[in-house]
C-alpha cells in the first residue's frame, strides 16, 4: 500500500467518524427538543383529567368485541369508572354475577382495581346508576333522610371493602322542584360523610363525582348546579346523544357546535351550549368534564336522495355485530365500515363532525379529527378535562386503526401531554372521502316505515321517494292510527246488544284488533277460533283494502300465568313464535296483539321484553323470506304508572313495537268505595298526588317520559262507563260513598259497568247529567245509580288534546259497546264519529317544542301574550286565551293544555268556567254560531 493511499484511508475514516458524531449530536438534540415539548404540555395542562367508563357488559360481546379489565390501558386515563352498581333496598349491589369475586375466582371489581398496580395515580370509581337503572330508585333513596343515610353508610362500606377510591352517581334524570332538592341533598350528605370518614380512618376521602345531563330542559329542571358543583369533586356532562333514532331525520350524536341554520330548539343540541350553560349556572370550569362519545347514532335513510344533516329517517341502523343494538355503532364497528369500502366519509365543518353513509346507513360519530378538535376546545375554554363513554367502544385491540385506542390516546395526548402513535385512521378517512356515494350498494330497507313528512328548518320539504306532495295531500286526510277492539263475547249479548262481524263499518277504523284468543300448550289456541268468523272478518278488506287485521292473545281473563309459562325457556318461546306467524298467515290476519296484563317484577320484564323483540325479529325474517308484508307486531299496555314502572323496559318496547295502545280507562270503579269517573283527562284540583296520576294525561305523557316515542303511543278511549251503587241517593259529587257497583246493563249484564248505548238508555229515562269541567269529562246519576262515562265532547276533547301532544291516534275499547245500530243517538257508531271527524286534517309527527323557558334563556323575543306554566307540585290553574275567547289554558304544573269551550261558549276568567258570553263583557260577540 503506497503512502498516498494509507492519507486517502485516514482521511475518509476521519470524515465517517465526524458524520456520526453530527448525527449523534442532532439526534440528541431532537431527544432534548421533545422532552421538552411534553414538558411543555405537561406543564401547560397538568391537572387535565381523561375519565374513562367502562360497563360491564362489554364482557359479553361477540368475538373481537368482548372487552374484558384487563383490555384497559391504565397510563391512558386519569380515572376509570366502573358502570354499573346496583341497589337493593336503598343499599349498593352488585349488578352482574361476575362482578364480585367468588369462590377464588376473581370478579370485575377486583380485576378493574387491580389496574391500580401498573398505574398507582389512577383513580377506580364505581358508578351508581345509568338509563335502564330508571329514577324510581333515586326517588326513593333521596326520599327522605333515613333512605339516605342507608345509602351513604353502605356505600362506604361496599366501596372500601372493594377497593374503589370513590362514587359516581347517574341519575338519569333528576325533574321537578323536589328530585332537585333531594340530589342537592343527597350530594351533601355524602361528601360530608365521606370527608368525616376519611378522617376518622386516616385514609384518602372517597371521590364524589356525578354524570349528568346536557340538555337544556334537564339542567333547569333538575340541577341546582351551584349546589351540586360545590359537593362534587367533578361533573361528567353527557354531552353526547343529542341525536337518535328516536328522532325523524338525521342529526349527529355529539356536534361540537349547532348549525347555523337549526331552529332555536336544535341549536341547544351541542357541545358548546350544553356544557357552557353548566358553566353559567354557576358550575366552577375546574369541575367540568366534558363528555366524549366513542360510539355513533346510525340511521335508516328514508330516501338515498336525501343523505346529509337533517335528512328524512325511518329508524334506527342496522346493529352492529359486536354491540348489536339498532340505532348504535362502536368506534371500532365504524371503522370497519370505512376500511372495509362499505362506506362514504364526509365531514361537517360547522359542526366540527364527520358522519358516513353507506346505502340507506348514516351514521353520525366521533373521529381523531373530531376528538381533536374539541380537546383544543376544551383547553382554550380551561375545563377539567374529558370523559369517555366508554372505553370498550375505541379501537381497543388496533385492528382496524393499527393502534390501540386512537381515540383515547388523542384526549391523552392534548390533555396529559402523552404522546400517541401515528394510526391509518386518516389514510381509511382519506380513501373513504374520495368514495363516490353512488358506488355504495344500499341495505336492505325495513318493511314497515315510521317516516313523517316533515319539513327541513331551512322551509324546504324533505320527503322520501314515495311520498306524495302536499298539493296532493288531501287536507282532510289524516294518518292517524284508529285501533278498534272487537271482543268475541259481544257476540253473545242479548237482543239488539249482540254484534257480529257484519255490524263493523270496515271504513270506521284503521286497525280493527279481534279480542281475545287463548294460550293452549303454550301456543295460540287455534281451536278456540271460528273459522267463519275470521273469515268474515278477512272479508271486510275487500271494502277496505288498507284496513289491518290483528290477533289479540291474553287478556284480563287469561291473566298473567300463561305468559310466565310460554316465556319460561326458549323452546316454548320460539315454538309460540312460529307457529303464530303460520297462524297468522294462515287466517290472512295482518299482525299479533299481545295483551299480558301484566308483567311485574324484573324477570316479568325481562321475559317480556324478550318474547317482544323476537316475535318482532322473525316477523321481519319471515318477511323477507316470504316476499309479504312484515306483520304487525302491537302491544295493549297498562296506563297505570306503577305497573309501567314495575314490568315494561319502555325504550326497548319502543324500539320493537308498531305501536302501543296505552289502556286509559279503568282508573275508578266498584272496587273502590267512592265514585271515581272510569277516564278523567285530568285531576281534580282537588286530588291527592296518587290521584292526580290517575289521569288519561298524566299516564300517556308517563310513557314518554320512560322512552316512548309518541308516534308509536295509541291513547285508548273507552265506550263504556263504571258504574257505582251510592251510599246516599243526596251525595252525587266525584268521591261520594258507595257501596256497591252499579247494577248490571241490560245487554252487558255486568255490575258495576254499562256500555255508551246502556247509558244513553239511562240517560232517556231521566238521569241527570253533569259535566265535570276539571277531568273534561261527563258523569250520571239517577236515584243511588252513578256512572262515570264519555260522551261526544270528551271524545273530542281527548282528541284535541292529543293531537296537541302530537300522539299517534286513538284506540277504541270496544267498537260493539258504541252505539252501533244508531238506536239512541239516531246515526251509528256516534262516540268513533266524532273522534274520528276531530282526527280530520290531523298528521302525526314528532313534535320538536321548546318552551318559552328556554327560549327567553337564548334570548329569543317572546309573545307577550304566552302563557308560560310555572305551577308547583302539579297545582291546576286556568288562564284566559287572550286571542280567542272560546278557547283558555290549563296548566297542570309546568306543562300546558290549549282547551276549548263548548260551542256558543267563551272562558270566564273570573269564575274559571265557559260561560255565556254576556256574562263576559270583553268576549260579548266572540261566540256566535258558526
């Protein structure tokens, strides 16, 4: 080797090693630099709290969904609330079997605590509550100090014993002026308890958190937020839900901000006003936590023309295949959709959301854009932090994202300053953004749609493909459901009391429901049926083509006893399910009508609900098989609100029902002492509080409040009257003593019970009339005779308040107890007519109202004519309509009724009656004949 080559050699050897070191040096330097960004971050957010909720049934989804403790990230949260607790007796339980450790085994309690190991700052809570937990039994616990104190000491006790470091309470949702003040009162008693027992044991205090609502109505109604935020250590607001598919068109779940163009109700549905309204009722920002969803809402298109925001719907989704619920997709099942080339992405940039449509799917859902988005949001307005509900739902495994909770690590990151790897999420949005919405193959649509026309908020009308235009509507039209029962025993009565099927105008109803078949080895009791009369029955759609007949099994004679057998195991169940739809068919019905009365009790509710959801599942399997029409699936239902409290699952009956027919009538009769009218509208002023909810008002608007849609609510009407036998033939009055019921009608031979055309025969023989203004109702009496009953103007004012309320329609109990031949009243079936007439130019829809609560609150211009209720614990008033004086308010408590006086007649403010117009000096000319 020459010596020139030996320089050469040294020289790049030198140049390699100096190459290095600069690498080195920059490499370090790039080390240097992001340490002290996440210092940086650390430091600009270093008490920012990432909630995490995990439920504890997300152990039993299917597959790659089941999601077990040891699924959950321990440095990804600050807190993890375990969801749910149960109570017992105004006690905490435990609410699945896996939870408590047995026998050696570990249960989830001890397995979520145990995170605690790997992470020694993470805080484990036990949550007390949710949705399908109700309020009744934070009703009951709040109550009273001593339901209270059994409470607080339990939990203490339950929460210690297990490891947990605090308590999250989910009442969903506290209303009214007392639920407010027993929260307060709740959230006191236990902050102050657990201070004092921290002390006392020398350990850390319990946490005390709340999750609570985000809707405006909610806040006012059942917050003290001031209050509530001092005993708190933090409130999750449940920012999320806005939107559903218990709604008629399209919305996102959780939009960061409201669109512009939303009516003043709509734009209350957002982030941004929800948590900010907390914020000006006095809730202190180091205390909110902002509610992040990791799910979706899914919808049913009405029409693949219409796919954006506010898009006309007929339902919920498809369920996915891991949390197999309609209406409701995980992030991960999303994401699914967008890789898998199943899906179009599109982005809502006022609202700051994306949402997808794939065919006839939409679904509104959170993003890494999103989540980014709104974890800026929450810094630059310096809240506390973010919740997740719920952990299980992220892409907790990777294996669609390529990273394990992108969604989460994106809040850890902005909030905690812990950085999150790099997922595919933004190359699937990319590709799933560039999809051609026509390339996507649409699912297939539901036989059977709830869609209502309705118009857009910006005034122009959205309707699906079939519909027609309003110029084509007739106005005197209505899609009113009319459910008529027809009880075989009617056809047993005597003389011109018998009906038959050929007495049935077929053009009177919409539904005409045959009452009542039996259950014979678990099974409908085929043999119990005529067959001529089902086939008379069948043939009256040769006159009407659009009228449904249903089957009606059980009944108060068959009670409750066969249906606890038939839902006893699933054989019997699913044997009752086929061999029904094959009845069914067989007669040429249209639908089954389940009439158990009733189911108390969870298992009762359960079953129930159980048997409900697969009868309604293989109706739609059958049809798509058979190329039919889907049958009818429909429900008679207890007005009463302990019986609906104690045996019916409302949201998920909703979700599988047609229809419900709410049974309003039945709330007085000869099992009491005293004379009560059979269907009062509303109380007595009067009336104690258990009586004033025997009202055909308070229980239909019971169902709504427990998660009935009111275009799926059937208000029952009844054309009979309860009758009472009177201690004193002198005391006539709504309470008068009885003795007895009353004696038994000709034709129906029942005591205590008359049809309308039986009671019109009493009333020609001279009985005295009397027209209760407060229940809206008539009453009768003659000698120490007495009956409750409704006649044409209740009729009429039933269906005006209902088509006030926005419910579905009407349900007649019984359409032979009318008078059908026209014997009395001189025209046949007089009670169905008028209700029927009132109906006319009436369209069900899902009523969007705001009261003028809320709207003065977002700075709305108000009439100054509106009458706002703001009555206490339900107290009746009435207030004059100051622009038409043949028409006045009631309002009962906080919720108002737009009344009319009877034809020729004007409201008297001063006496609280109708009265002649004379008699009102301003209202002189207001009431002429017509």
């Amino acid at each position: 080797m020459s010596g020139t080559s030996v320089i050469t050699l040294r020289a790049c050897l030198l140049i390699l090693i100096v190459i290095f070191f600069q690498q080195q040096l920059a490499q370090a330097k790039k080390l240097s630099n992001g340490r002290a960004l996440l210092k940086a971050k650390t430091l600009t957010n270093p008490n920012k709290k990432v909630v995490c909720y995990y439920t504890n049934w997300s152990q039993y989804r299917p597959n790659q969904g089941k999601f077990v403790p040891e699924d959950i990230d321990p440095d990804i949260c600050t807190h993890v609330i375990f969801a749910f607790g149960w109570l017992k007796k105004s006690k905490i339980s435990a609410h699945d079997p896996t939870d408590e450790t047995k026998a050696g085994k570990k249960g989830l309690y001890e397995r979520t605590t145990e995170l605690k190991l790997k992470n020694p700052k993470l805080k484990v809570l036990l949550a007390i509550g949710g949705w399908t937990f109700g309020t009744e039994r934070f009703k009951t616990l709040s109550s009273n100090a001593y339901n209270r104190r059994l409470f607080i000491f339990s939990a203490m006790e339950f929460l210690r014993e297990r490891n947990f470091d605090g308590l999250d309470l989910d009442w969903e949702f506290p209303r009214g002026k007392e639920d407010k003040q027993n929260f307060v009162d709740l959230v006191k008693e236990l902050r102050e308890a657990f201070e004092a027992e921290a002390k006392e044991k020398k350990l850390p205090r319990l946490l005390l958190t709340a999750a609570v609502s985000a809707g405006a109505d909610t806040i006012k109604s059942g917050y003290d937020v001031p209050a509530v935020a001092a005993y708190l250590d933090f409130l999750n607001i449940m920012s999320y839900d806005f939107h559903g598919k218990w709604e008629t068109k399209t919305g996102h779940n959780a939009p960061l901000y409201a669109q512009a163009n939303e009516s003043e109700w709509r734009k209350m549905l957002s982030i941004d006003y929800g948590v900010k309204l907390w914020e000006k009722l006095g809730a202190p920002k180091e205390k909110i936590v902002v509610g992040m969803a990791t799910y979706g809402r899914s919808f049913t298109l009405s029409s693949l023309q219409h796919h954006g925001m506010n898009a006309p719907s007929a339902g919920g989704g498809k369920a996915g295949e891991f949390t197999r619920e309609a209406g409701f997709l995980a992030f991960y099942e999303i994401c699914d959709l967008l890789k898998d080339g199943a899906a179009s992405y599109l982005w809502d940039d006022e609202q700051k959301v994306p949402y997808l449509v794939a065919g006839d799917l939409w679904v509104g859902f959170d993003d890494e854009r999103s989540i980014r988005n709104k974890m800026k949001w929450i810094i630059d307005n310096d809240y506390a932090g973010a919740m997740v509900w719920t952990v299980d739902m992220d892409d907790f495994t990777g294996r669609c994202s390529g990273v394990k909770y992108p969604l989460i690590g994106i809040m850890a990151e902005e909030l905690m300053g812990r950085p999150t790897p790099q997922s595919s999420f933004n190359a699937i949005v990319k590709k799933a953004s560039s999809r051609p919405l026509a390339t996507i193959k649409p699912t297939t649509p539901s036989a059977e749609s709830n869609l209502i026309e309705k118009k857009s908020d910006l005034g122009t009308t959205i309707l699906p493909d079939n519909a027609i235009t309003e110029s084509e509507v007739d106005p005197n039209s209505t899609n009113a459901r009319i459910v008529c029962y027809f009880t075989k025993w009617s056809q047993k009565r005597p003389g011109a009391g018998k009906f038959e099927p050929e007495n049935i105008d077929p053009t009177l109803c919409t539904h005409l429901v045959y009452a009542f078949t039996g259950l014979k080895d678990h099974k409908l009791d085929e043999d119990s049926e005529d067959p001529a009369i089902l086939a008379s029955l069948v043939k009256l759609k040769e006159k009407n083509p659009d009228l449904k007949l249903l089957l009606a099994v059980g009944g108060w004679m068959v009670g409750p006893a066969p249906f606890k057998a038939l839902t006893e195991n699933v054989y019997r169940q699913t044997s009752f399910t086929f061999s029904t739809i094959e009845f069914l068919r067989k007669i040429g019905f249209d639908g089954l009508d389940l009439c158990w009365e009733f189911p108390r009790g969870p298992d009762d509710k359960a079953k129930f609900t159980g048997l409900i959801k697969e009868l309604r599942e293989a109706f739609e399997g059958e049809a798509k098989g058979s190329k039919k029409s889907r049958l009818l699936l429909s429900a008679a239902v207890p007005a009463s609100f302990e019986a609906v409290a104690a045996g019916y699952d409302v949201p998920q009956l909703n979700n599988f029902l047609d229809y419900m027919s709410v049974m309003t009538y039945d709330f007085h009769g000869d099992w009491e002492h005293a004379v009560g009218h059979n269907s009062p509208l509303f109380p007595l002023n009067s009336a104690t509080g258990y009586h004033k909810k025997l009202t055909v008002d308070f229980s239909v608007s019971e169902w709504v409040n427990k998660g009935a849609s009111k275009e799926k609510l059937v208000v029952g009407l009844p054309t009979y009257g309860r009758t009472f036998t009177l201690q004193s033939s002198n005391l006539t009055d709504i309470g008068a003593p009885a003795i007895k019921g009353g004696l038994p009608g000709q034709f129906t031979r029942e005591s205590g019970f008359l049809s309308f055309f039986e009671v019109c025969d009493l009333l020609k023989q001279g009985a005295t009339l009397v027209w209760d203004n407060e229940q809206m109702v008539p009453y009768a009496y003659k000698d120490d005779q007495w009956v409750g009953f409704d006649d044409l103007r209740s009729f009429k004012i039933k269906v005006q308040w209902l088509k006030q309320a926005g419910y579905s329609g009407i349900m007649i109990w019984s359409i032979d107890m009318d008078d059908f031949r026209g014997t009395c009243m001189g025209f046949n079936y007089p009670l169905i007519n008028s209700a029927k007439e009132e109906l006319r130019g009436y369209r069900v829809a899902n009523l969007e109202t705001s009261s003028s609560t809320l709207n003065n609150a977002i700075g709305q211009k108000l009439d100054k004519d509106e009458v706002v209720c703001e009555e206490e614990d339900g107290h009746i008033s009435y207030h004059k309509d100051k622009k038409d004086c043949t028409m006045y308010y009631m309002c009962e408590g906080k919720r108002k009724h737009h009344m009319p006086c009877p034809q020729n007649l004007v409201f008297n403010i001063k006496e609280n009656v109708c009265d002649w117009p004379e008699n009102v000096e301003e209202c002189a000319t207001a009431a002429a004949p017509k």
